[in-house]
C-alpha cells in the first residue's frame, strides 16, 4: 500500500516529529517505508527519518508491506500532517 502525502510541521521540531513517529511506527507489524524524493528510509528508524530532512510542505510517500498496512499508512499520515 502506498500514499503521497505532504508533512506540515506546524512549529514543532524535526527531532521531536521523528521521535514520535518512528517510536508509534514501531508499534506496526507492517513493514513502514517513507520516502522522499530518491531516498528510501524505515519509518521505524529515527536515523533514517532524520537523513529525510523533513520540512513543511515536503512530499513524501509512505509504503507499508504486511498485515497491518492499513492502519500503519493511516497512522503515518496523521501524525506528518498534522
């Protein structure tokens, strides 16, 4: 499953963001990739997220493999943009 989504920050700080979003990933049996631009990174990976750079209004596209990819491409895309 795939979604093209674009992140809004709103103020709060990329190290925070990816923080909370490879820790909540993590909770997914599904296999949570995000990528942006040439650069595939796990979302489950605080690294990984941070080498993303991102930023407001960046397009990024989740790609979820497994038997939870529903709720985890739902999840992902909540939490980049809001």
């Amino acid at each position: 499953m795939e979604l093209t989504v674009h992140v809004k920050m709103n103020g709060v700080p990329t190290a925070r963001k990816t923080a909370e979003v490879a820790e909540k990933m993590s909770r997914f049996k599904a296999q949570v990739l995000l990528r942006r631009g040439d650069v595939t990174v796990n979302a489950k990976s605080v690294m990984g997220l941070i080498s993303l750079k991102l930023e407001d209004d960046a397009g990024v596209t989740i790609i979820a493999r497994g038997e939870d990819e529903a709720q985890a491409v739902c999840e992902l895309s909540r939490l980049l943009g809001s």
